[in-house]
C-alpha cells in the first residue's frame, strides 16, 4: 500500500484557528483583570487569598506600606503619590505579582500579606 499524504493545509488551518481562540482568551482575560483591577483600585482595596484559605483585605496603604518596606530594603526610594503606587501595581499586574482569581479574590505577592 502506498504512502497516505497529509493535508497539510486542514493541519495549517485547525492550528490558525487553535491559535486565534487563544489570543482571544488571553485578550478577554486580560480586560477583565484589568476591569477588575480598576474597581478594586478605585474602591481602594483589594480581598487578597490569604494562608489557609482565608481571604484578608487589603488597603490600598497596606499594599504602599509592604512595598516600601521592600523598596527602603532594597535601597530605592519609596512610592510616595497614588500614581505612582498605580504604576507599580499595573507593573504587577503585567508580570503576575497581582492576579484576579475566579472566586473575586487577589492573588498577591506574599509580602503585601504580612501588611493586611
């Protein structure tokens, strides 16, 4: 019996197609983390998942608090205005310090929960 050919181009086309819902997840769930983001900054605190399965509030100072502590520690200065607090919190955001959970609560760096 002779050798099958693939369809590549059905192969090419599935794996477009794979890759496109997949942008699309990722893109949706990034504009709900961000949306979600926005409402937990503008109400000035976020319920983190905290150890042991409880859930723990923190404020929007609790958080600068923590982060000075590591900045001071580190040898940097402080963050001192809301925007610049804002920024570091996008920050991370993008880089998975900060992430929503499906329950509503924050997933966060362990430091911002010892300020909680």
């Amino acid at each position: 019996m002779g050798k099958q050919s693939k369809n590549r181009s059905s192969r090419k086309a599935k794996q477009d197609r794979l890759a496109r819902a997949r942008l699309g997840r990722q893109k949706q769930q990034a504009e709900a983390a961000g949306e979600a983001f926005g409402e937990a900054f503008e109400a000035g605190c976020f319920t983190a998942a905290g150890p042991g399965g409880g859930s723990v509030r923190l404020t929007l100072e609790d958080i600068r608090q923590a982060l000075n502590t590591e900045l001071v520690c580190d040898g940097e200065l402080p963050v001192e205005g809301e925007d610049e607090l804002l920024d570091f919190l996008m920050e991370g955001l993008e880089h998975g310090d900060l992430l929503p959970r499906a329950d509503g609560r924050w997933e966060v760096r362990p430091a911002y929960l010892g300020a909680g």
